[in-house]
C-alpha cells in the first residue's frame, strides 16, 4: 500500500496531504534539502509562528528548500510500519531520512518523547553518536533551548536564541562543507562558531564553552512573511499573527520568555500596519493577531489601531489583542475585539504574592481594567492563577477566592444578567533563566492539596467554573527543565515503555514515567528541590544575556516582597542590552 492509499484509511489526510495555498516552490534548483518539524500533530504545529518564519525565511535563500513534517497520529504510524514505510515530508513526500537537515522546533518539554517518535517513524537513530554520514544532520530549536541539555543526546548541534539569521548562517555553512566532502565533524567544529550555536558532541558536561544566544538586532526591518501557508484543516491557532515587538519590560519572576527574549525591540506602526495589509492580501486568514509578550505594552498600541481599525473593517478581518495586562487595558482596545471572552492572568491573589512574581498590577488596575471591559459587552472574564509560588501561603490562595467575589461584585454594580467566571490554575515550575530557577516545586500531594482547597471554596460563588493543570505533568515539566544529560536515557526509556504525545491529556501516561524513573533510580528530588546558590546550574553555559547576579538579585526582592518597574522606567542592567540595542528608551 502507497502513502496515497494510506491516506484513505486515516482520521485526518490532510494532516499529511500538503499542498496548501501558498507553498513556496519545491522543485527549484537546490543542493541543500532541510526538513522543518515540530514533534506534536499538525494543528499544533501549524499554529506555531516560528517554525512559520523560518520555513519561509529557508524558502528565499537561493540553493535551498524546506519542507516541513510534523508527528503522525496513531493511527496513521500505524499503517505507516504495517506497509513498511518511514515518515515523508508534506510537500515532496521524501524521506525524512533522505534530507541534508532534519530541524526539531522544541517549543515545551513535554514534546521530548515526540522527538523519538519523529525519529523512530523515519527509520533515524535516536543518539548522535550512532548516526554517520547516510543521515541527515539533526538540529534543535526553540524555547527549550534554554536548557538543551536532557535531549542533547539527540542531537547534532542547537539553535540557541533567534534563529532567522542563524539559520542561513548555518544553512550557508553547511553547502560549502557539502561541496567540499568535508564530514560531519569537521562541519560541527566550523559550525560551532557561529553565534547560538551550541554542539553537544565538542563540549562534555565537566567542560563546556559559554554559547552566547543568537539576537536579532534590526527587528524593524528583519524579514516577516506575509504569504504564509495556509492550513488545510483547522487549526489550533487559525489566524494569522504579526509580531509588535520582541521581549518584554514587565520581568515577572516567574516567566523564562520574558527573560530570554530580552533586549525588548519595537517594529514601528508603519511597517506593521503594512504587514497586516500584505496578509490580508496575500492569505484567507479572517483574524489578525496582534501579538507579543504583553501586547498592551506597545507603545504605538493606541496610533496602530487607529491605522488598522477601518483597514480591517472593510476586509471583514478581525484584529485580536492577545496577551493584555488587566492596567493596560482600554476601552479603545475592546472596541476592535469580538466580545466572546477576555482572558486576563493576574497570576497571584494578593497584592504581596503578586510583588513577589513582579506582577506589577495592583487591584485598582484590575477593577480599572474589568469595568473598561464591561461597559464594553463582555460577559465572560477568564482568569489564569499559578500554585505553589515561591512563599505562597494559604492566605494568598483565598485570596484568588475574594478577587474572583470582588469581580462579580463590580460586574453587578452597572450591569444585568448573568456573568461567567473561568478560573485556571497552573503549577508553578522553576524554570532556567529566572530570578525563580533555584527554588523548589512543591510535591504531588501539596498541588493536591491546594487545587481541591481552591475548588472547594470557589464552588460556593456562583457563575464561576475552576480549571487546574494536571500534576504529575507539572512534576515532568519541571524535572525536565532544569534537567541534565543524565534524563536522555529516561527519555529513551519511557518511549519505549509507550510514552508519547505527553502534552495531550487522554495519551500521557505517568505510570510509564513512574516506572522508567524507579527502573533508572533517578532522583526526582534532585532536580524538584531547591537548587544551590553557589554551584554552576546545568544549563549556564548558556549566556542568555541577562546575567547571573541580576537574577539573583531580582530573587532577593522576591523574598522582600519588593517590585522592580519595567524597562519603560529606565533600564535596570540586567545585561540584555549588551547583545543588542534596547528600545526601552521609546516611551508611550
């Protein structure tokens, strides 16, 4: 049976189909073959902006083409090994094996067992040391390049930081090592010089070189594309999204994106009123996101709108604002949302745990920021809260309880009917990179704890429905994060055992993880616990520009409970601007 028949028997064929609108050309003239995948289900990873960018940033380079391949569902690996087939890209239907570059775009942990099932199902070995010459390079990408270090085994070299210029660097690198028969080795020493490469293999854990992340450093004029591919079947991201500016001013404690993505740099309104323009020229997409880290927090927000507000409309496109903070949010912003629901994460439920996090929102900003909602027509308030903070209390957790009674309160004030309240809580988890990568996550039974606490006070207010993250995941997530080369072999072993698709409630499993970590005799506590101030983390040699002693100072205002103002106040030295130039200067 031939993958064209397969496709007639599986759930979803056009998840395997390519062919959507706006594919770049793929029988050019090239000598370098990259294959793009991110290792979840394609509605996952077509939602994913930045394997977009750098599939159509691969696509202009003269010389090269890039596919993409994403992870087969069941059914269809199934009937893949039953007809004796390895996994092919989308667009060609090649090989994986048969490519010059295999790239992994690692967005989160969980994904680690869908980096061995991608390899698995195209007939790859899993470890580097066992690959030659026969199989394509193997390349990692994305957030949890932060901390590469439980999945280097894996892999050839990483891609630490922005990877648009890096990886035509790379690409570039590559095709003068091919021409000239240089081997493998040979190309991974040349390509280890180049900025945010990282190379597993030349570097061992005792002795390390410091891999400094890549930074793109003219963001305003750095290339975007605007004829994107347009996805076949729904999504779950199904709009298209223009990025306002990278990084974030806000330093909350607790987040790694908004740490590793300093220095914060602005794309104009101009340019960006005409990105959105191209999109809606050039694919179907009836929404517009506009997206950073803290969208509110552009300070051309209020001119830009004014801009697009009558473009959009006579398109019939909707703009979306993602990622608002409750004291940036204006009646102005709501005008150019659909009313459906606003989401909002004020993350803590006091005033003193929220300066803890530097979660610099107090309660009149959020009151100020709901009524601005209401007046506007919004029914449905969602609400995001994380557990288990550093010197999280009981008390702060009624006090989600009573912010969540205040809204009501100030819903009923000025308006009638109903209102609907969705609470979520997320587990706190430690990650690389943050003032909060030394601290320990509570145990099992303490997430347990708190999360039937919350629910059983927050069943009492009416019109209020309480969403938690599942724990054992939360307790995975955080081993992996600040994991070392050491879980490579539990990685190896769960998927064995049966793990993958971990990141997707109905397929993950913990007994498999459970017993892989028992049969290895891995530590949890090792990486759960409160890791040493005074030793090198695993992950250090990454220089993310933020430096050492600025996360440890921000920890020590933590624990006083004290605030540090954003990038817009002036800069604070945390170190970030030395990699690029920072556009804290630009003010609203």
């Amino acid at each position: 049976m031939t993958q064209d028949e397969i496709l007639l028997k599986v759930e979803k064929p056009a998840r395997y189909s390519g062919g959507e609108y706006n594919t770049p050309d793929m029988e050019k003239e090239c000598d370098v073959r990259f294959c793009i995948c991110m290792p979840d289900l394609y509605e996952v990873g077509m939602s994913n902006l930045g394997l977009k960018l750098l599939y159509h940033v691969l696509n202009r380079e003269e010389g090269t083409v890039c596919e993409r391949c994403f992870a087969p569902a069941l059914d269809f690996r199934a009937l893949l090994k039953e007809n004796g087939l390895p996994l092919m890209s989308l667009e060609t239907k090649r090989p994986l094996k048969d490519f010059d570059i295999l790239g992994f775009s690692v967005q989160y942990e969980m994904l680690y067992t869908g980096i061995l099932y991608v390899l698995d199902s195209a007939e790859i070995p899993f470890y580097a040391k066992d690959r030659d010459e026969r199989y394509p390079l193997i390349v990692g990408g994305g957030p949890s390049a932060i901390n590469p270090e439980p999945i280097a085994d894996f892999f050839d070299l990483f891609m630490v930081g922005e990877g648009e210029d890096m990886i035509v660097e790379l690409t570039a690198l590559f095709r003068v090592c091919k021409k000239k028969g240089l081997s493998r080795r040979e190309f991974l020493k040349k390509a280890e010089k180049i900025e945010g490469i990282y190379v597993p293999c030349l570097n061992t854990p005792a002795r390390r070189k410091t891999v400094k992340k890549a930074v793109v450093r003219d963001f305003e004029h750095c290339f975007y594309p605007t004829a994107q591919l347009m996805p076949t079947l729904e999504v779950v991201h199904d709009r298209a999204m223009v990025e306002l500016f990278r990084g974030c001013q806000n330093g909350c404690r607790f987040c790694q994106a908004g740490y590793y993505y300093r220095p914060i740099r602005y794309r104009s309104e101009e340019t960006v009123e005409k990105l959105c323009k191209d999109l809606i020229r050039e694919t179907g997409f009836d929404e517009i996101s506009l997206g950073s880290l803290s969208t509110g927090d552009y300070p051309y927000l209020e001119k830009l709108l004014a801009r697009l507000t009558p473009i959009a409309k006579e398109a019939h496109v909707n703009l979306a604002l993602p990622s608002l903070r409750l004291s940036s949010f204006k009646k102005e912003y709501a005008e150019n949302s659909r009313k459906s629901s606003l989401t909002f994460a004020p993350e803590a439920g006091t005033q003193r745990l929220r300066n803890v996090i530097n979660k610099n929102v107090t309660e009149e900003e959020i009151r100020e920021g709901l009524s601005a909602a209401f007046d506007q027509g919004y029914r449905s308030v969602k609400l995001y809260f994380m557990l288990g903070l550093p010197t999280e209390t009981d008390e702060d957790l009624m006090g989600i309880v009573e912010l969540v009674r205040n809204i009501r309160r100030l819903y009923f004030e000025h308006h009638k009917g109903g209102i609907n309240i969705t609470v979520s809580c997320s587990v706190f988890i430690p990650k690389p990179g943050t003032p909060f990568q030394w601290e320990e996550q509570i145990d099992i039974p303490e997430m347990r704890r708190r999360q039937f606490l919350l629910k059983d006070e927050l069943r009492k207010v009416k019109g209020v429905s309480f969403h938690y993250h599942d724990r054992e995941t939360s307790e995975l997530e955080a081993i992996f994060a600040r994991g070392d080369r050491a879980l490579s072999a539990l990685i190896e072993l769960a998927y064995r055992k049966g793990a993958m698709f971990d990141s997707w409630t109905e397929h993950f499993h913990y007994e498999i993880w459970d017993e892989a970590m028992n049969e290895l005799g891995i530590d949890r506590r090792k990486y759960l616990g409160a890791q040493p101030l005074d030793k090198p983390l695993p992950w250090e040699f990454i220089d993310i520009g933020v430096t050492r002693d600025y996360l440890l100072r921000e920890r020590e205002k933590a624990y006083r409970a004290e605030c540090t103002t954003g990038c817009d106040k002036g800069c604070k030295g945390c170190g970030a601007a030395l990699f690029a130039p920072c556009d804290e200067v630009k003010k609203k």
